[in-house]
C-alpha cells in the first residue's frame, strides 16, 4: 500500500493538472485560441528555459550515461520497427502512420522528466534532462520516416528529407536550450542572482501551463469516431511499448535512477506534438487526436501500476 501511495503522489497531480486545463475550456473559461497560445509559449519559452536551468549548474560528470542512452534510442527503434510491421498488416495505409506514432511517441519532457524528479528527487533531474535531445531526435526522425513512406502528402524522397529534418531539429527551442545550459555549464560562469532567481521562477511554472496546455488541448467529441484504432493505439503506447523497453532493461542490469527515466519515458502518454506531426504530414488529424485522448486519459491506470510493482520488486 506504501509503495502505491508513493506511485499514486507522484502520478496524479500531473492528471489533475490536466483535468483543470480540460474544464477551463469546457466552462468556456479559455478558448482554443487562448490554449494554442498557451502551448506555443510552453514550447518556444518555458520549456527551452527549464532545460536550461537544470543543466546550467548541473554536475554533469556524473549525469551523462552513454550505455542508458545508447539502450533507449536502440530499445525505441526496435519497438517501433515491430510495431509498423504488425500494425501494416492490420490497418489501412492511410491511417498507419498515425496510429504507429501515437503508439510509440511519448510525452517525455512534459510528463516523464517532472515525474522522474517527483519519484527520485530533484538530483536525478539532470540525468534526465540530459536524456531529452536522445529521446526528441529518435522520435521525430522516426515519424519523419513514417508518415514519408506512408502518407501521400509528401512527395520528396526519403534521402533528401532526413537531413533538412536532422537539421531543423538542432534549431528547435528544445535542443537549444539544453545546448545552452551545456555551454554555459561548462563554460564555469555563473548567473547573477537576480538572473538565476528569474530562471528559477519560469523553471517553476513551466510543467503546470504545459499540462495546463495538454487538458485543453484534449477533445472527446470526436474519439467515437475512432474507438477501435484509438484504443489500439493506447494499447501499444500505455502497455506494449513499457513492457517492450522495461522487460529488456531489467535483465539487462539497468535499476534505481536509470531503470526509472527507461520506465516513465515509456510510461508516458502520447505526446501533444503527435498531433501537429500527423496532420501536417499527411496523416489523419482527426485520428491523431482521438489516439492522444485515449492515450492520456488511460495513463493514469497505467503508469501508477506500473511503478507501484517495479517499486516492491525493490527495482527503483
């Protein structure tokens, strides 16, 4: 019961969060505009900002492991790979891509980051922090070659689009924030306090507007209209996808701090982002959508067991 109380603390305000951000929209007390607004901030501000601030004065001696690196974007690949070829043979080309993204992409800045801080204390963030651009760059390279080989909308060859999107993601806010924060780290120059106390605020306030952001970003209305595709997306990304990494990192000896940035990152629920990426990539938007309310709404029953059990079996 102790090792599910802990879970369940770490896990549920994030949703509640999420809940709040829904029913603003749902009163009428923010419209889209006021969301879309919300999220361009959180992604060209905040979030550049709050990895900066966690790398800046970081000890990065010790937060840097290749080895973990190197198992998660293998171990993502891998899974993806496996699950394009099972789902090609169930669903229609017009809709794989989507499905297959929103069945392996996750949320990790957003959601698993925080959580890893919540579960393993504020000293593990900058290992996790440090894990981001490994997990950003394998995602978005790997929809880049989804939705090129299975959408229509895209007509340039697969060989000359992987560079330009290589290197637009070494301009996003993202990278260039965890960029700077390295920079400056080792650079050994300090922020004025003044300064440092600015980064810490927006360091603060950070996850709260992009869950905030994510609640209202959610839409019911039309997942009837994709139950059965939206619920087999949910499947592989809150259940297969964890166990397809979480399984093979155990027995590969990886546990405590290592174990958990490897179990949230897969834990976490589809990423808000699936969404701009399907609909401008020729995928189905509507679908997308519908896969990251269920994906969201769903990750709550999963990610609270999960860690409770990895959690007794003394893992993490």
């Amino acid at each position: 019961m102790e090792q599910f109380l802990i879970s369940a603390n770490t896990v549920v305000p994030f949703f509640l969060i999420m809940a709040v951000g829904w029913g603003i929209v749902k009163i009428r007390l923010a419209d889209g505009q006021f969301i879309d607004a919300l999220n361009r901030l959180v992604f060209f501000i905040f979030l550049p900002v709050n990895l900066f601030g966690h790398l800046h004065r970081a000890d990065l001696t010790t937060a840097f492991n290749p080895r973990l690196a190197a198992f998660c974007v293998i171990a993502t690949v891998v899974a993806f790979l496996i699950t394009w070829f099972v789902a090609g043979r169930f669903i229609e080309r017009s809709k794989l891509g989507t499905v297959v993204q929103a069945g392996y992409r996750g949320n990790y800045i957003i959601m698993a980051t925080p959580m890893i801080a919540l579960l393993m204390g504020e000293a593990a963030l900058p290992k996790a922090v440090l894990m981001a651009p490994f997990f950003v760059s394998t995602y978005s390279t790997l929809a880049a070659i989804l939705f090129i080989t299975t959408a229509e909308a895209k007509k340039q060859s697969l060989g000359k689009m992987i560079p330009s999107i290589l290197i637009g993601l070494f301009k996003t806010p993202i990278f260039l924030g965890v960029l700077a924060g390295l920079l400056f780290n080792l650079s050994g120059l300090r922020l004025p306090v003044m300064a440092e106390r600015g980064v810490d605020y927006m360091v603060a306030i950070t996850i709260p507007a992009a869950l905030l952001g994510i609640g209202g970003t959610l839409r019911w209305d039309k997942v009837r209209h994709h139950l059965k595709l939206a619920a087999a997306a949910m499947a592989i990304k809150n259940v297969l996808m964890p166990l397809a990494l979480i399984i093979p990192a155990v027995f590969l000896g990886f546990r405590d701090l290592e174990l958990a940035i490897i179990a949230i990152a897969a834990l976490s629920p589809t990423a808000i982002v699936s969404y701009a990426t399907a609909k401008n990539m020729g995928g189905d938007g509507e679908l997308a959508a519908s896969c990251l309310v269920f994906s969201n709404a769903a990750a709550l029953f999963t990610i609270v067991p999960a860690l409770t059990i990895l959690g007794l079996l003394h893992l993490m």
